[in-house]
C-alpha cells in the first residue's frame, strides 16, 4: 500500500504527522524569505532610483574659447556639428549675449533709474539655440509661464518675465524693438545700426529669491529684465555692424549628455576630433548634482547586494545544517521505504516536495509581511538618505555672466528626488521565488547526501 502511495501525499502526511518540524521550518523559511524579499526589492528599487537619477539630472559639459591660450579656438557652428555625432550626447545649446536698447519697453527701475544716468533703457539679451536648456530653466531658478522657448530655427523671438510683460502690458504674440546703443562703435558703424522687432513667444517667472533692493543695481544686472532671444536674432546686429557673417557662438554651447555616466568618456573622446586646436577651448563638466544624488544610492546598492548574497549563503547553510540533523531521525523511515522497493531519487524527491510546500506558504506570509511594512522601510532609507544628501547646492553661475551672476541670486538648494520606491511586481516575484527554490533544492540535496551515499543494506543494520 505505501508502495502505491504517492509521493505528493507522502510529503503532505510527513508534514501533518510531524507538526513541530513543519512549524519549525515555515519560520526559518519565513524568516529568510522575508529578508531575502526586502533585500532584493531594495535593490532593485535603489537600481531604478539610480536610473531615475540619470535620467532627471542628466550630465553636461560646456566648451567655450580659452582667452588664456595663445591660440583661442573659437566655438563655431562647424565644431558643434562634429561633436554632435557622437550618439551619446542628446542636445546642445549655444549660447550669445549682447546688451540692448529697448526704447519701447520700461524696466524694472534699477541703479540709472535712481542716477538719471544713461542705460536705464539697456538690458541683457541672452542668445540659445534651445531655451529650455538655459541652466536658469533647467536649475529651476527660473520657469516657463506662458508661450515657449526659444527653439532652433526661429529668428526675432524673444522670451521675457512676467514683470516686464506686467509693466508694458505685454503677452504672447506682442513685439517690440531692439537696437545697439552704438556706444563705442565708428560712424560709419552707427550708420548700419537699425532696431529689430522682436515677437514675444513665451513668458518667464523667477523662482528665486532676488536682491529685492535694485537701487544699486543696474537694469541689465536685474534678473527680471532678462531676454532671452535666438542665435539668429543676437548674429543679425553684429553682422550688419560689422558687415561679415558670424558663426561662432561668444559665450559657449552647453552639451547634454543622454547619460552622466558617460560624462568623463565623452569629454576625453573629444581631443580625437580633429581639425581643432583643443588647448585653445576651456571644456567644463558640470555633472555635481549626479554625483552628489547617486553617490549614497550607489553605495547602498553595494550593499545590498553584498547583504543579499550574504543572506543566501548563510541561509543555505543553516537550512542544510537543520535538514541534516532531522535527516538522522528519518533513517528508519528510510529504511522502510527502501525495503518495500522505493528507489532513492523518490524518497528525495518527497523531500523536497515536503521542504517546497512549505517554502511556498512561507513566500508568502513573507510577501504579506513586506508589503505591509514597505512604507516603514521606505521612510527609514530615505531618512538614512537624507542625512548625507539633503539638497545639491547651485551657484548657478555656469552659463551665465561671470561678471555679474553672484548678484543675480543667493545660494540656492535644488531638491533633487533620490528617494527610494520600494514594491513587488511580478518579475520580482518570479525572481524571488526562483531563488528560494533554488535554495530549498540545495540545501534539501546536501543534506540528503547521506542517504545518496549510503546502500540500502548498511540503512537497514543501522536500524537494528
């Protein structure tokens, strides 16, 4: 009859009539899978926190002309085009500036308001090839309002506050004029000077905190009366002074790479490019927002990975070590099995159907156990977080003018979300179940390597 019987209801009748042994190992089972569970969902959650990361504070570089070389290359359309066949940079943006006349507009009143001096009128035009990529948008210092940026290909578009389209009742799709004051400039010079109408695409915000008190500083300084015009537009005045085409960009372009990790190998690659004089270029990576974010969840996955594996051997070990102290108890039962005819691979195998049935129950209370505590675990990470990484602090002063930029804004903290999501989803599920199969079936093996080993002869004296 035991013959016939099965080795499905073999297994469930050891596991009932040994009811100790079988709470026993649910627990010890529970145990390592809800540790193995919470490790690997970390860890998995601290990867996609990582990838997240790549993908919201995406490195750059900015190349300029070095002004302290002997030879100073200049930025030009033609270098851009070179470097922007390389896959692994995904935009760019060139940069101009010029101050400007703008008769038909009234500024925010500033330091020649309050002297009565020239340049109450002038103000600061910021020339992109892609607005949006600006490092006063893309730091957050400040938004977009109303309208859109500045994008290749437009000509005579300008992108202004929202304080200066107050003051001069101005919005999307309104002009104004633009002219060089022609100061400094021969009069053969001043002769070619025409102003430029300028549409208003889009309307700016500032999310900063400026100096509230503009009396001691100038109109072109106050971040409100920034506009932010075209490569096109910025190119056309000076090229009717100067009655030459320009094609070079003045204060840099700024290159976006698709991943910060990348940063260092795109920078080096760069010298291989040739036809330029690379001494004569100042290259400046800007990627401290990554590094300071990734950093502390770098190292946690590290960690994670290491506690993991350290869970599973540990976890196989003592599993095998319980399994071979009850295995001596079953050498009788053995024995029995063996003298009526039942081959050896069957009775491991019952085994091991015995220690997955009750690993299965323990995955999931394991599951039930985790789910219902992940918020807890989310909050401890992110706190453990948080200590080393609160805010990556911007000067913000990479693209804009050097001259002036520390009086544009107070040191400002860009909050930066690294906070770790943690929850189950059916790859992990498979994932997690695999390998607590995989350990059962190890541990359950070693343990009945005794059993493997010896003939049934020697089982059945040992009984005696």
């Amino acid at each position: 009859m035991v013959r016939k019987m099965k080795v499905g209801k073999r297994a469930l009748l050891y596991l009932v009539r040994k009811k100790s042994k079988s709470i026993t190992l649910l627990v010890v089972l529970t145990i390592i899978s809800t540790l193995i569970l919470i490790g690997v969902t970390i860890g998995n959650a601290t990867d996609t926190a990582i990838d997240n990361l790549y993908e919201s504070l995406g490195g750059y570089f900015k190349i300029e002309m070095n002004i302290q070389s002997e030879m100073p290359g200049k930025v030009t359309d033609a270098l851009v085009a070179d470097i922007m066949e390389s896959e692994k940079i995904s935009a760019y943006n060139g940069m101009d500036l010029l101050y400007l006349v703008v008769d038909d507009l009234e500024l925010e009143p500033g330091r020649y308001t309050q002297s009565g001096e020239g340049g109450a009128d002038t103000t600061r035009f910021l020339g992109n090839t892609d607005s949006s990529l600006n490092e006063y948008f893309t730091l957050g210092l400040l938004s977009l309002q109303e309208g859109r940026h500045i994008q290749a290909g437009d000509s005579g578009k300008a992108v202004i506050s929202n304080a200066l389209a107050e003051r001069n009742h101005l919005s999307v799709g309104d002009t104004f004029s633009a002219s060089y004051s022609g100061e400094g400039l021969m009069e053969e010079e001043q002769s070619r000077i025409v102003p430029h109408e300028l549409e208003v695409v889009g309307i700016y915000q500032v999310e900063t905190v400026s100096h509230k008190d503009n009396s001691n500083t100038a109109e072109c300084d106050i971040v409100e009366n920034f506009i932010f015009t075209d490569t096109a537009c910025l190119r056309s005045i000076p090229e009717e002074i100067d009655g030459r085409e320009i094609d070079t960009y003045k204060r840099g372009v700024v290159f976006y790479v698709s991943n910060p990790r990348d940063l260092d190998a795109i920078v080096n690659s760069l010298t291989k490019i040739d036809g330029y004089n690379w001494g004569g270029y100042t290259i400046t990576e800007n990627n401290e927002a990554y590094l300071e974010n990734a950093v502390p969840l770098v190292r946690l996955s590290g960690f994670i990975s290491t506690l993991v594996f350290a869970i599973l051997l540990i976890s196989a070990v003592i599993l095998s070590l319980i399994l071979f102290l009850w295995m001596k108890d079953r050498i009788h039962e053995i024995g029995v099995f063996l003298s009526i005819g039942i081959r050896k691979t069957s009775i491991i195998g019952q085994h091991i159907l015995e220690n997955l049935l009750v690993a299965f129950i323990a995955f999931v209370l394991a599951c039930v156990i985790v789910i219902s505590t992940g918020s807890q675990i989310e909050k401890r990470i992110d706190t453990a977080l948080s200590e080393n990484t609160e805010t990556v602090e911007i000067a913000g002063n990479f693209s804009m003018d050097t001259q002036s930029a520390e009086q544009l804004f107070v040191k400002q903290g860009l909050e930066v979300d690294s906070s770790i999501d943690i929850h189950i989803d059916i790859v992990e599920l498979i994932e997690i179940l695999g390998i607590e199969v995989l350990i059962v079936i190890l541990s359950t093996g070693i343990s009945s390597i005794v059993v493997l080993r010896m003939r049934p002869r020697d089982i059945l004296s040992s009984m005696s």
